[in-house]
C-alpha cells in the first residue's frame, strides 16, 4: 500500500471514532447529550481537529519511516473505487431512511445525531471494504 492509501486508511479510522465518541455523548455513555447546536457544533470541531492532528502525525511517521515510497498501481486505484461506491451505497440509504422519518416527529438534533451516525456507518462500510477487496483481490 502507498503512504496515501495508509494515510487515508488511518484517517477513516480515527474518524469513525470521533464520530462515536458524539454519538456514544448524544446517547448518555458519557457526558450528556449536547443542549444545543453550539455545543454540537463544539464536539464536530473538537473531532475535525482530531482527525487533522491524526493525519498530520500519521503523515509525518509514515513519511519518515517509508522513503521510498511505492507507486499507486492500478489495482490499488480499483479497490479505491469499489470502496467508495460502497459508501456511496451505504450513505445514500442513510440520508434516504432519515429523510423518511424526518417528518415523523424528529427534532433537529435527532437529525443531526442521524446524519452523524450515517457518516460513520459508510466509514465503516468504505473501511470494511478496503479490507476485503485489499485481501480477496479485485
């Protein structure tokens, strides 16, 4: 795998957490459920900084550690495709089921939470199909 593709990789998975990490305080695991949008807006910043450190630091380690730098090949720039057509898959379904129940007595922050929750939810499909289209072959 290039540094970009593993970069990127890291990058989803330090996502996919954050992203729990909002949804696990909008349900009560910790902290509480944020009063308002502000505070919304607060953790979503706290955890786009995150990420951003994340890749800054992944970058670095992997700049430093991989100097030679393999090329990108075809086969890598294929299951990159296949991954992400999945996720578009899995996120549009999403916005879809929540643009259904949207109308049905959801408040704004449930909408939002949902929203959160469909961005993590294709992260994990584009994550879990990198692996398998990364280990079956395309």
């Amino acid at each position: 795998m290039t540094t970009y593709f593993r970069s990127d990789f890291i990058a989803s998975l330090v996502s996919i957490l954050g992203g729990v990490v909002i949804l696990g305080a909008y349900l009560g695991l910790w902290w509480h459920p944020p009063a308002n949008g502000i505070e919304l807006y607060v953790r979503i910043g706290i955890a786009v900084v995150l990420i951003v450190i994340a890749m800054i630091a992944v970058g670095i380690f992997l700049g430093v550690s991989d100097r030679d730098g393999l090329k990108s090949d075809e086969r890598e720039a294929l299951v990159g495709v296949y991954a992400m057509r999945n996720t578009c898959y899995a996120y549009s379904g999403g916005v879809a089921l929540v643009f259904l129940r949207a109308f049905d007595g959801m408040t704004a922050m449930d909408v939002a939470h949902a929203m959160i929750g469909i961005i993590v939810g294709a992260e994990i499909v584009r994550v879990a199909s990198l692996v398998w289209y990364l280990r079956r072959g395309v």
